[in-house]
C-alpha cells in the first residue's frame, strides 16, 4: 500500500466536522435570508408610511371633500396593493353606509346595510369570503379584504374604508395581509381626522362668510376695531353713514376717524380703563352720541358696543346709527306738542271765561231720533312708534271679549299705513269696500264692517267685526292730501255701536301724535298705551299722556309689550311712577307668542300662558264700564 491508512476515529472526526461546517453555512444562509426578509419588511413599512404621509402633506392643501376621499382611495391603493377600495359613511339614521367613493369596484352600489360590528372602538379586521361581513356587503364582490373605522369626537363610528381584492383579482394581487392591517388602520385614522378637519373648517369659513352677510346686510353701521383701536372691519352702511370707503379706513385708528376732537380723550380713557379693570360705562349699553363723518360734519347717532376676547386681545364691535332724523322729527314732536297744549290751555281759559260770565254756549238741543253719542264703550289702543305690538294686542283683547259673549268692533283707524286686516287673513286688495269709501261717500256704514269671527279658528260666544282702512296707495293719499270731516269720523263711531249693536269698540290707531289719534283719544272712555320698555318710548309715553291729560280723556292705562321676563314688578311700578299713570299690564315677552299662527288662537288655546294672563288683566279695569248693549238688525 503506497499510502498510509487514515485511522477510522480520525475520519469519523473528519466527517462530523464538515457536517458541522455545513450545518453552520445553512444556518448562516438562513439568517441572511431572514435579514433579507426583514429589510424587505421594514422597506416595504417605510415606502407604506411614507405613502402615508405623502397622502397627509397632500391632504392639508385639499379643500374639497371629494378631493380628500379620492386623495385617501388613491393612497390606499397604492400602499397596500390591493384591487379596490371604498369610502363608507354611516347616513343620518344609522341604518345604513353611504358609498362616498369608490375606487376599481365593478359595479359600486350607493349604500350598504349597517353593522353592529362597526360600533367596536378603533374596530379593525381582515375579512374573507366567508366572512359575515362580506356576506353581507355582497354587492361589493370582494373574496377578501381589510376594515378599518374612524371615531369622531364622541367616539361614534363616523366612517369606515374597506380594501380588498375580487375575484378576478385573485392570482393578481395578494391578500391583504395581517400584517399590513396596522398601517392601514394609521391610513384611516388619518383620512377619518383630516376630514373632520375639513369639515370643521368649512363650517367655520360658512359661519364666518354668514356673518360678514349679516354685518354687510345690517341697517346699522358695524366698526370693529382691535383693542389698539385700529379699525378691522367696517360695513357697507358705515361707508354710507360716515362717507369712508372700507378699503381707505381700514388699518385706521377710530379715534381719527369718526370720533369729534372734544370726545377723544374719553374715549381713549374708557378704552384702557376696561382692558385694564373691565369696568364699563358704555360698553353693552345703548346710548347717544355725536360722531364725525368724513366732510368732518358732526351728527347725533345712537350707539351700542359689545366686546370679544380673543386669546390676549379685546375686540370692540360697534353698531352705529345715524339718528338725525329722528331727532329733527322729535323736535318737531315737541313743538307740536307744545302748541296744542298751548291751545287746549286758551281752549280751557275761554271755556272757564265764558260759564263765569253765562255767555257759554252748548248749542241746540238734538232733534229727535238723533244718535246719541255715549263712548262709554269706547277703547283706543295706541303707541308713540310702530313696532310695540299694538295691532296685536288689539286683535288679542277683541278675542278675548268675544270669548265672554260680547260682539267687538275693531276700527282700523291707522289711515296711512293700515294692517290690522292681516292678521284676520283678510287680502286689503279683496275688500269690496273699506273706511276711506265710507268717507268719500261711496258705500253705506253696513258695506265696511267685515263678520272675522270665523279667523279666531276657535267658536266663542260672540262676534269680532272688523271694519277696514284701504290698502290702495290711491286712495291712502287721496284721504290724507284732501283730509276729511272730523265729525264725519265721530259719526262713524256712534253708528257703528248702534247700527252693529256692538258692545265694545276698538279703535286700532296710527303712532305719534295726529288727527286720527287725537281724535280717539278725545273721545274714548279708555285709551290703552302701548310701548315697549326702551328710552325713545318712554319719552315718547310722556308726551302722549300728557296730551292724553290735556283733552280729558277719562280713563288712560298703560301696557308694557315684549318686557323681559325677570323684573316684571318692579318695571310696573317704574313706569307708574314715571308718568304717574296705572299700567293695566306688563306683557313679557316670549318668542312662541311671535311665531303662533292665528288670531286670537294663542289667548284661546292657551288660556294659562303668562302673556294670555297678562292681556287678560287689561279686561278688569275696561269692564267696570256698564255694557248697555244696543240691538241691530244684524243679530
């Protein structure tokens, strides 16, 4: 033998160790494998997460809601691999999803029945085709897919994105698998947030160009300024009243805008005395000012400021009006005023002169058959304004006495701007003949008194009569450029008692101080003043009762209208002692009131509620006058 033999133990030695060395190249092969498989993993995570948050840079710049959801599909697609993809969204009801969009599916249905299973917190899951699910989404021909949801605020289900594969797909796309199912739930959280984002933010750009239209809209002049005073925002009826442009005074300081030289100082005082303690003297009240406009004109305006703070910063918000008018027209309220009082004073002097030396004279004594003019029953409602409510609280008193069994007239006797017909559902361009035809001489007494009793909608004992002013601009002006016959109108009244056997009449009168309502006034046994609790009202009150006092009128009451709820007592009193006259009533005011339809249908259908209680104290001092109801042959 040439060689020399190799001992078996040394050979069995050798043969273990390369057994060995093989075991440990596979092993090493196998972790490179699995390295490999793992940066695979984590590549395959990084290019999801970074599908991700390209989706989300793109997403914020999105300000469409379709946008957002195609945006979202798109990602979805791309990240996981998958065939198709759909947006779900829970309807109003609940009972079903809404397909909001959709992405590769053959025939995309509209809606989807809803599950129990999406009200699962942060529910996520992989499906199959024997999934109840699926089973039960059937139109959307998915053998397998995955399920995420998103929560709103209140942790309510507020949409879902499911992604899957049909059956043509298999073999093209790979099930989703489980672990791809936490980036897609990231993708869906995200989409789920950005969309309620966008929501968020549409409702606030809505709410904001809502605003501006309200502002913009406003009969009122609208300043804002910053707590510097630099004017932010300015209106179109600001530039009207005050001649600015908004884009020349905005960035402006207000003080050298519109503010008159000897105000300034008080004005920057307030200013820092309220952003440094908060006291107030202006602020959330109503008051009387002058103000400048651009021509540097000085006039009176009515003004009210309300405040915001915002982060660090106050807010000054001030509606502004231009009262000029009002206050030339209550000045020549006033001399007017003082005029008649003036010549009711001589009136009464003459009277006094004339009884102390026998020379008075009372004229002759009525034929017989004359009416005989008794205005026991006789109630006018009136207002310094219009805006008080008195063509309601007429109507509303009318029921309410007709409710008791007693036949009521109403005469509207607001000759230039007439109404009252409405609220009976009567058309003013309907009426056959009106009080402005019985003045002209065109129709009998009879032709102008309306039976409205059926528009209570409620039957009631008695009847309301209406008895009309037109509503023809023609005749509106003819009447109050030619005037008429006062007698005539005191002959309306008497007739009207007699001929309709009316028990009571109301007369429903045009605000302020004018024939028509100085002639109620003489003649009515009660007169009902109605103003609403504000600072022009009640010096408008003042005058009326005055003149109310000055022609005698017998028996003069005051109804406060639309008053705040708290502190009805001592408004009461407040205004008794003002003008040292009864207040019949404090009518609070409610808004179910304003929006009830129907005359006198709110007094008769709600008998407990405290406006009908209110208006139904007015009745107490009215019926101490005896009724000596007068038969007709319209009974």
């Amino acid at each position: 033998m040439s060689s020399k033999e190799i001992p078996e133990d040394s050979y069995k030695e050798l043969l273990a160790r390369c057994e060995n060395l093989e075991q440990e190249r596979n092993l090493r092969y196998q972790t490179e494998q699995e390295l490999v498989s793992a940066k695979n993993r984590v590549d395959d995570e990084l290019a999801r997460f970074k599908i991700i948050q390209r989706f989300v840079n793109d997403a914020l710049l999105v300000r469409d809601d379709d946008a957002l959801i195609e945006l979202a599909l798109e990602s979805v697609i791309e990240a996981f691999e998958c065939e198709t993809a759909a947006f779900l969204v829970p309807d109003v009801s609940g009972e079903t999803l809404t397909v909001v969009g959709e992405f590769g599916l053959p025939f995309p249905p509209e809606s989807l029945p809803y599950d129990a299973e999406l009200d699962r917190s942060n529910f996520r899951t992989l499906l199959d085709e024997d999934s109840p699910l699926l089973k039960t989404w059937e139109e959307l021909e998915l053998v397998h897919a995955a399920l995420s949801i998103y929560s709103d605020q209140d942790g309510k289900t507020a949409g879902a994105i499911i992604a899957g594969n049909t059956a043509d797909g298999v073999g093209t796309y790979e099930p989703f698998a489980k672990q791809k199912l936490s980036a897609f739930a990231v993708l869906v959280s995200q989409a789920g947030s950005l969309r309620e984002n966008l929501e968020a933010t549409e409702r606030i750009r809505q709410s904001e160009e809502r605003n501006r239209t309200i502002i913009e809209q406003a009969l009122d002049a609208v300043v804002t300024v910053d707590s510097e005073g630099v004017i932010t925002n300015w209106n179109q009826y600001a530039e009207s009243t005050f001649g600015w442009p908004r884009e020349e005074v905005l960035g402006s300081n207000l003080l050298e805008t519109i503010i008159p030289p000897q105000s300034r100082e008080a004005h920057q005082q307030g200013m820092q005395r309220f952003q440094q303690t908060g006291e107030k003297h202006i602020i959330d009240q109503r008051v009387e000012l002058s103000a400048l406009n651009r021509d540097g004109k000085e006039f009176p305006i009515e003004l009210a400021i309300s405040t915001a703070q915002i982060g660090n910063e106050v807010i000054y918000t001030a509606f502004l009006r231009d009262i000029s008018e009002r206050k030339l027209a209550e000045e020549r309220l006033k001399t007017q005023v003082e005029s008649l009082k003036q010549e009711l004073d001589e009136a009464q002097q003459h009277t006094a002169v004339a009884l102390q030396t026998g020379t008075a004279s009372f004229g002759e004594e009525p034929e017989a058959g004359a009416l005989k003019q008794d205005w026991s029953n006789l109630i006018a409602v009136h207002s310094f304004r219009g805006g008080t409510g008195k063509s309601y609280l007429t109507t509303q008193l009318a029921t309410l006495l007709a409710a008791g069994g007693m036949r009521v007239g109403i005469l509207d006797l607001d000759i230039q701007s007439p109404g009252i017909h409405l609220m009976f559902g009567l058309n003013g361009q309907d009426l056959p003949f009106t009080l402005n035809d019985f003045i002209g001489g065109h129709c009998g007494l009879k032709d102008i008194a309306y039976n409205v009793t059926e528009a209570l909608r409620k039957p009631v004992p008695g009847e309301v009569w209406l008895i009309p002013a037109s509503t023809q601009p023609g005749q509106i002006a003819q009447l109050i450029s030619q005037g008429y016959d006062a007698d005539q109108l005191q002959e309306v009244f008497s007739r009207l008692m007699v001929e309709l056997g009316l028990d009571k009449l109301i007369i429903d009168t045009h605000p302020g101080i004018n024939e028509e309502a100085l002639l109620a006034i003489n003649n009515a046994r009660h007169l009902l003043v109605v103003l609403r609790p504000d600072t022009l009202d009640y010096e408008g009150t003042g005058l009326l009762v005055q003149v109310a006092r000055k022609l005698n009128s017998a028996h003069v009451m005051l109804v406060a209208n639309q008053a705040p709820a708290e502190g009805m007592e001592s408004l009461k009193k407040q205004l008794e002692t003002t003008f040292e006259t009864p207040v019949a009533a404090v009518i609070p005011y409610d808004a179910q009131v304003q929006d009830y339809d129907g005359v006198g249908a709110f007094v008769l259908e709600q008998p407990e509620h405290a406006v009908t209680r209110a208006i139904t104290g007015i009745l107490k001092p009215i019926m101490k006058t005896p009724v000596e109801h007068t038969p007709s042959e319209n009974q």
